[in-house]
C-alpha cells in the first residue's frame, strides 16, 4: 500500500523519484523470507546464560598426570609472549607457523612494504622538486610543454613491470592457500554459533568440542571459573581449547548454525568465513608446536567479540592421545580423509548422535588409565556438545 502510494507520487515527480521507488520495493521484496526465516533462529536456544556449569570441574583430576588431559579444564601448554597472540606496541604480522604464513610474511616484510616505501618516497621527492622549481616567482613566463613520449612510455610501463613483478608470487600464493588437503589430512570443523565456535573431528570419531570465552574474575559467581593468565590473554582465553597436530595437514572446514562468522588465527595466516548452509574449505599445516590464538573475524552481532579461538598445536603422538581421551578415534594410517561431512542438524550430523556418542564415551578407551575418561566431551566446562550453553 505505501509502496504504492510512493510509486503514485514518484511518476507524478519524475524519473528521479521513480528510481527511488524502484530502489524501496526491491529494498522491501527480500523482507518476507527474513522474517520467515526467524522461528528458525527463535528454536535454536538462544538466550542462555554465557556462565558455562562448572559441576564437573569439581569431580576433574587436581593436577592429571598427563597434560593432554589437562587441555580441557585446566590449561595444557601455557601461553607464550609474542607467539600466536598480539603484543602491545608491537605493529605488523604475528610470527608465523605456516608455510603460507611465512611466505606471505617474507612478501610483505621483502616485496610489498619496501615497493610501497620506495614509490611513496619517490612521488613525494618529485611532488617537492615541481613545488620548488617551478613555482610562480621563479618562472615568470610559463613553459608551454605538454607532451614528452619517452617519460610518457616510461611512466606507463613501470607500473606494469612492478605490478607484474608483484602478481607472480601474490598469485602463487593465492593458489596455495586454496589448495585441497592430501590424504591423511585431520579434518577440523569449525561451526560458528552466535557467539561461541563449537568443532567436530569427523576423520576421529565425529566427537564435539564447544569453546566459550573465559570470563574476567570479577564477572564471575562465586566458584566459577574465570580466566587466568595460564589460559590467555583477555578475550582470547578460551574455556576450551582445540588441539591440533603438529606437521600433518589440517583440512579445516567452516560452516555457521546462525549468521555468517569467520575462523580466523593470525599466526596461521588463516581466516575463512563460515557461512550458514554452505562448507568453505582451506588447508594448513602447522610447523611448530604452541597456543595459538584467534578471534572470530566477521561481524556477527552483540558478541562478536567475545567468541575467541584458542589452538594447542601438539605432537602427533599427543594428539593421539587427546582424541582417545576425548572418545575419538584415530583412523587407519593413510585412510583419505574424504569423510561426507553433513550440515548442522542434518540427518546423521554429530549433532544427532550426540546422544549414542556420550555413552559410547563413557566405555570408550583410556589414555591414561589413572584418570577416567570423561562421561562428556565437554570436560571441566560440561557445555553440551550442541546447543547453547553460552552466547
Ligand atoms: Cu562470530
């Protein structure tokens, strides 16, 4: 009706006002499956206290004798000043702990930064030499020159060449960072969720991980547990962190329940946008073992920033360990990591078999036979693997 009545008076007006109208009746079409699309996002919880229940912490081993099965609960590897986390005063990349990463990091530090530094200087050099030597009062008669074709061909072909120069390694990698996982790849699933990531290993079992924000001391109950230095930095700590091996290839794939997010982690030159009903796709492998950190990179509401990214990069051999701790299994050496990896809430989704899959966990195998497995995949947290638990 309105759209109408603007459209009445938008021909009575002209072609610019009709333009306008056309504009606000596209700008209103796309309304109608938004709204539709809101009972969905209404059914997932979405309003639950981002306190994660800390039942379980009481019953967790004090000090566990292996620290893989500190990782969840209790902080594993501690982290480092200066590696996989910012530095205050410090400017340009984190130190990288990919190939990718190093290379781009050579291409900024050795090709982009020194190119930029010296063009800047030059056409600020030439800039101050016109101002100066052809000012007014020294050039009482104008030069009537307009035209010189040697600088003319000189200054359409530098920029060629420089820019040609620049393509063949951006390019190159380009290519690699998009380049597919080979067989024997652990497959990492990050789902985003307004606002915390949940992770699947669909090659280990198809066990689920749900990583909340550690809180500050001071915005926690009595008893609950708050972020300490052990775990991180502020807003990067991590309730739960996600373990990852050392020198194997990652297929890391991202997908969202909700708005579109984005998994990213500086120090592995990775960010990768998970968008709601599609699987992206990128590969990495990880040269050095450490905490890594990162933090949710796409706008994507109230607390975009509080959903962070925090890795251990372990052994093989201790990732291993931490699978079977968590319930997972180890697939044969050399198996394809090809395994058909189902949307969230698809049938047969690690979602849907959460339920068989916590049981299975109970009587599934040991690392460390001093410590007994744990009865949830959430560990000291006891977030359930789905849903919720923290916004
Ligand atoms: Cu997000």
């Amino acid at each position: 009706m309105s759209i109408k009545g603007l459209k009445r008076i938008a021909i009575a007006a002209g072609l610019a006002l009709a333009g306008l109208s056309t504009v606000a009746s596209h700008a209103a079409a796309p309304a109608a499956p938004v709204s539709a699309a809101t009972p969905q996002a209404a059914a997932e919880p979405g309003n639950v206290s981002n306190i994660a229940p800390t039942t379980a912490a009481a019953t967790a081993p004090a000090a566990p004798n292996s620290p893989l099965l500190a990782v969840d609960g209790a902080p594993g590897a501690l982290p480092t000043p200066g590696i996989g986390q910012p530095t205050n005063g410090v400017f340009g990349l984190q130190p990288q702990v990919t190939r990718n990463g190093e290379f781009a990091h050579w291409m900024h530090n050795a090709v982009l930064f020194p190119v930029i530094t010296v063009i800047s200087l030059f056409v600020l050099a030439l800039l101050l030499w016109v101002v100066v030597r052809y000012r007014a009062s020294a050039n009482p008669t104008p030069s009537k020159t307009s035209h010189n074709t040697f600088i003319e061909v000189i200054w359409t072909l530098l920029p060629v060449v420089i820019l040609v120069l620049i393509a063949v390694p951006s390019i190159g990698l380009l290519q690699a960072q998009f380049k597919p996982a080979p067989a024997g790849a652990v497959t990492l699933k990050a789902i985003g969720n307004q606002w915390y990531w949940t992770y699947q290993y669909p090659d280990n079992g198809g066990f689920e991980v749900t990583a909340n924000l550690l809180k500050e001391k001071n915005e926690v109950a009595a008893g609950e547990r708050f972020r300490t230095d052990a775990d991180g930095p502020r807003l990067l700590a991590a309730d739960n962190r996600i373990v990852l091996p050392v020198g194997v290839p990652i297929r890391l794939i991202t997908t969202a329940n909700d708005v579109i997010h984005s998994w990213a982690v500086p120090a592995f030159w990775i960010k990768l946008d998970a968008i709601p009903g599609r699987l992206n796709e990128t590969s990495f492998t990880i040269d050095k073992p450490g905490l890594y950190f990162g933090q949710c990179s796409e706008l994507c509401g109230a607390r975009h920033a509080y959903m962070p990214i925090a890795v251990e990069a372990v052994s093989p051999a201790q990732f291993a360990a931490w699978v079977r701790a968590k319930g997972g299994t180890m697939p044969a050496a050399g198996t394809p990591s090809d395994k058909v990896i189902p949307q969230p809430g698809a049938d047969g989704s690690a979602a849907k078999q959460e339920a068989g899959e916590t049981t299975a966990n109970a009587t599934g195998p040991v690392e460390n036979a001093t410590v007994a497995a744990p009865t949830s995949p959430q560990g000291a947290t006891n977030n359930p693997a789905t849903g919720n638990a923290g916004q």
